[in-house]
C-alpha cells in the first residue's frame, strides 16, 4: 500500500489544481514564508485578448512560451527570424486593412465557416499552389506548403509549422466552461499574437498532428517560378 503513497499524492495534487480545491499542505512557518505576489485575475472578460495579455498571462502558454520576461526581448527563431512580439499599437496598426471578417478571426478568435475560408489577398484555402503561409498581420512565415495536406474538413491543415518558434500554442480560454479535459490547442501567431486556429492529434503518421488554420489568418506567397536555362 505504501508503495502506491506517492501516486495517490501527484494525483490529488492534480486534482486540486485542476478544479482549484484547497489542500491541507503544511506551509513554512510565516517568518520564513516568501510575501505571496497578488493573484492576477486569469479570467478573460471577452473572447479577445491582447498580446500584451498573453505575454504576461504564462499559465496559458505551452512549454517553452512561459518566460514572458524572455518574450519581451529580441528574439530570433532558429530559422532566423525576427518573432519578437509586436508592441498591441503595432498589432492594431498592421490590421488596419483588414475586413471587419479578418480582423474578427484574427483578433478575436473568430472561425471561419468550413470550405469557405480565403486568405487577406485572395487566395483559396485550397489551392494546390506551391509556397508559403504568413501571417495576415505579421508577415511571418507560418507554414510550408510542403507540409499542407487534404484533412476533409474543409479547413486548411498542416502536419506542422515552419519553425516551432513562429507559433505560440496554448489551451483555448473559450473552452474554460467545458472545464481541464475538455479544451483545446489554439495557435496563436508568435510575433503579432493573432489566433490561427488549433492543432488536433488526428492528423496522419508519423507527426499524427492537424493544425487546422483560418485562411484569413494568413496571407499566402506563392514560390517563384523556376526560371528554365537559357
């Protein structure tokens, strides 16, 4: 019985997490105890949520998006670009072209109806064309073409992204009511924090991923032709 001690301990200490129940642990005597930090309210107030918000809001992010102080600095991907976090002035700047539509999905974690979806300069969710994926607000290079695949459901989907930095995934706060085991992966743009879409683990072997995307959460650049040799 002893031996299962442990077990039964992580998962109570799960449990309580997960559903916020108070748990008698002994505490350090209050002369030894760290002044507690104020507790920020985790809450969203709307579906929109600032990328100021997010930076700061670390428990909604995935491993190796935690350091928010890190976030806030200059920050190259390891295919060398620039995914420093725009400032939100930069954010609402860039989204100034956007439709009423666009700026919904991308801003407000909007979902456009399936086998309809269009890129901010019109281009199909399913086109066959060969290129790359940017974001609508950032211009960073999201995802490959190469990786893009027919999953049936009518939205663009992608066996991964470019370069794991250029994206930020994290649990949906929408899906909060549906409470720890119901929620899903949303996919946020790494630099401008732009809601993408979400990422299942549905897709085909080996990476057996989906990162079901919005199309007007992205701009789609084609590749250059291959000029023949004279």
């Amino acid at each position: 019985m002893l031996a299962f001690a442990p077990l039964l301990l992580t998962f109570l200490l799960v449990a309580c997490d997960a559903f916020q129940v108070p748990l008698d642990v002994p505490h350090p005597p209050a002369e030894v105890r760290p002044a507690a930090a104020p507790v920020r309210q985790t809450t969203p107030t709307s579906s929109s949520w600032s990328f100021s918000e997010i930076l700061t809001d670390t428990s909604r992010m995935s491993v190796g998006h935690a350091d928010a102080a890190l976030l806030a600095q200059p920050k190259i991907s390891k295919s060398g670009y620039d995914v420093t976090p725009m400032t939100d002035e930069e954010v609402q700047k860039a989204a100034q072209g956007l439709t009423s539509k666009q700026y919904d999905i991308n801003l407000k974690a909007g979902t456009e109806m399936a086998f309809t979806g269009e890129t901010v300069n019109g281009y199909k969710w399913n086109t066959k064309e060969k290129g790359m994926w940017v974001g609508a607000i950032s211009g960073l290079p999201l995802f490959s073409s190469d990786d893009k695949y027919d999953s049936g459901t009518g939205w663009l989907s992608f066996l991964k992204p470019v370069d794991p930095m250029h994206v930020i995934e994290r649990k949906d706060p929408k899906d909060m009511a549906f409470g720890p085991f119901e929620r899903r992966t949303e996919v946020l743009d790494a630099k401008s924090g732009a809601h993408l879409g979400h990422v299942f683990d549905d897709g085909p072997p080996p990476l057996k991923k989906r990162y079901c995307m919005n199309a007007a959460s992205m701009k789609f650049v084609p590749a250059e032709p291959v000029k023949a040799k004279s």
